[in-house]
C-alpha cells in the first residue's frame, strides 16, 4: 500500500465524468462485454429442476401428511401429563415437517406440494389449539397441564373370621341377623 494519502475529489471527479458520458442523449448505448470463452453462458430460461430436490419436496411433504394423519388418530390419552407433552410434541414435529415441506415446495414451485404442507400446518395448529386453550384459560371448560396424583385408598383391614362352632360347642343364643333353625 502506498503511503500517499487518496484524492477522494479527483476520484469522485472521474466517476462523475463517467456517469455522465454514459448519460449522454444520442450516445451509443455501452455494449455488454463479451461472454467469456472459458464459462459457458447460462441459458436465459428457468434453472433445471433437478430430481433429487422434487424428491426430497414430497419426501417433506408426505412426512407432513402422515403425521397429521396420526394425529387425528392418536392412539393416547391426551388428558393430562406426560401423555399431553407426548402429544404436544408430536403437534410440533408436524408443524416443523409442515414448515419445511412448504419451503422447500415455495422454492422448487410446487404447488400442490406447497398447498397441501399448509394445510397440515393449519391443521396442526388446531390441534394445538385444541389442547392449550382450555389450560390457558380461553375456553368455558378447564383443563390442567398436570394430572393430580389421586392418593390410594387405604386398604380396610381384614376383620377377623367369625370362627364356626364346632360340634359339640354350645352357643349362647342365636346370632343376630342369623336365620332361626328349625
């Protein structure tokens, strides 16, 4: 690097100049410079699509679908606990494969694709909605986050066996509540 400081004036001067002969009324029009020889020139049309992206577009939006499909069908309590947050999550991987299902078909224009990542994005979020609004408090019925431990009864213990009399044995009367004998 030179030790002399630059002429910001003098170069701003030269861009100025040639702005101007670039702005000219009647001046020929600057060409574009010549391709170069050693890269071939891109065609002018859209970029090849290649066959490992579409693919990998309906890989993401098949995954999305499946598990929206599983969701409408899951197996599970979804009351309370660590079902919930089972549940919960699985909402949160269908919007994740959703979220990327549309991307990748926004980007690679897919339409059909791109429509259906937002529907089980839209359907996802319902089911979220579903299961947090009426523990956050936005719905006439309550619900809890976590289940209460409901203790166990305790066991009554075991009343002693009313010992038969034994021939032989007299009993003092008869039992009350029990049958007369003949």
């Amino acid at each position: 690097m030179s030790d002399q400081p630059r002429d910001w004036d003098r170069e701003m001067a030269d861009i100025d100049r040639a702005i101007a002969k670039q702005n000219v009324p009647g001046a020929p029009a600057p060409t574009p410079p010549a391709p170069d020889a050693r890269r071939p020139a891109l065609p002018a049309g859209p970029r090849p699509v290649r066959r490992r992206s579409v693919a990998l577009t309906w890989f993401w939006v098949a995954l999305a679908v499946a598990l929206g499909v599983a969701l409408a069908i899951w197996p599970y309590e979804r009351a309370c606990g660590l079902q919930l947050f089972f549940y919960l999550g699985a909402v949160g991987v269908t919007v994740l494969a959703g979220l990327l299902g549309a991307l990748a078909s926004w980007s690679h224009r897919r339409a059909v694709a791109h429509v259906l990542s937002l529907l089980v994005m839209t359907w996802a979020a319902v089911a979220a909605a579903r299961e947090v609004l009426p523990r956050t408090g936005y719905a006439a019925a309550a619900r809890v986050w976590m289940c209460t431990a409901t203790p166990a009864a305790p066991a009554a213990p075991a009343a002693p066996a009313a010992s038969a009399p034994t021939p032989g044995q007299g009993t003092a009367g008869p039992t009350p509540g029990a049958p007369a004998k003949p």
